[in-house]
C-alpha cells in the first residue's frame, strides 16, 4: 500500500529539483549577461607602456574584447584566425586582454602578427580585474560590444569565425 504513494511522491520530487536547477542556471546566465553588459571602467597596463582605462579605450567603435591566455590553444588558434579574418578591419577595435606580464603578452601578438596591425591592443592585468568584474573562470572569453559599449554578443570558450564575423557585423548595424 505505501509503494502505491510512493511514486507520485517522488515524481513531484524531482519536477521540483529540476524547476529549481533551472531556475537557478536561468538566474546566474541573467546576472553574467548584466555584469557584461558594457566594458568596465579598470585599469590595465598597456604593451605600449603606462596603464589605461580599458572602458575609455573602447570607445567610438564596435570593440571585440577577448582574455586570453598565450598558451592556451584555443587562444592561439583565434589569434591566428583573426588575424587572418580581420587584419584589414579597421572600423572595429580588438583589445586583447591578459593576466601575464606584459613581456609574454608582447611574445604573443608578435607570433601572431597582430603587434603590426593599428586597431588591436594589448594589455597586461597581472591583478585579474577583468576576470573578477566579468566572474570569468577560463580563457578564451569574447565580448563584442557596439560604438556606445552596449554588449552586441558574447562567447565563454572558442568562437568560430563565422559567428564573430556575424556579431560584429551586428555592432557595426547597431552604430549606423
């Protein structure tokens, strides 16, 4: 008699638990998506010396914000295809953000060919201000913002080419 009651007992117990894993997920996307709703106001030091405001650095054109890490291979990989994808693009600025020193981050755009190319910029945060104001865990992280800093799109982990291509297109449209 008591199996009987057993089963719908059950079954309201674990409809409740999975209500609650979404809703949880659903709330912590929601806060992620506020916290990178625009490029914060941090500074960072710079590869071509003294430090800047990241956010005043990100204004008047769609950006691409990327942190990475140079011996990440997934990292690599996107610096080798953006470099190949967007070294003529000089309506959007790509600022490459790191938690290695400045010499290691230097070694990195330098491999890539990106140190040559006027609309990217690199920049050391050895104090991981960016990653605490993002809550970021790992590398790479992509965020695509239009010309007023407004979030367009982002990526936690790799980004193919097409949909990079695709959100800063969607920057560009927001700008016009």
């Amino acid at each position: 008699m008591r199996i009987k009651y057993l089963f719908p007992f059950l079954l309201v117990g674990l409809v409740a638990i999975g209500a609650w894993i979404g809703f949880s997920r659903y709330t912590t996307k929601q806060e992620l998506q506020s916290a990178y709703s625009s490029i914060p106001s941090i500074m960072l030091n710079s590869t071509d010396a003294g430090s800047v405001n990241l956010k005043t650095k990100s204004d008047a054109t769609p950006s691409v914000l990327i942190y990475f890490n140079s011996s990440c291979p997934i990292c690599q990989s996107e610096a080798e295809l953006i470099q190949r994808n967007f070294r003529d693009d000089l309506e959007t600025q790509f600022l490459w953000v790191s938690s290695e020193s400045v010499e290691e981050i230097k070694e990195f755009s330098a491999l890539y060919k990106l140190d040559s190319l006027s609309s990217h910029h690199f920049y050391s945060d050895t104090l991981y201000s960016l990653a605490n104001a993002f809550k970021l865990t790992g590398v790479p992280a992509t965020f695509i913002y239009d010309v007023e800093g407004n979030l367009v799109d982002y990526a936690l982990g790799a980004i193919s080419i097409s949909d990079l291509k695709v959100s800063i297109q969607k920057a560009h449209d927001r700008s016009r």
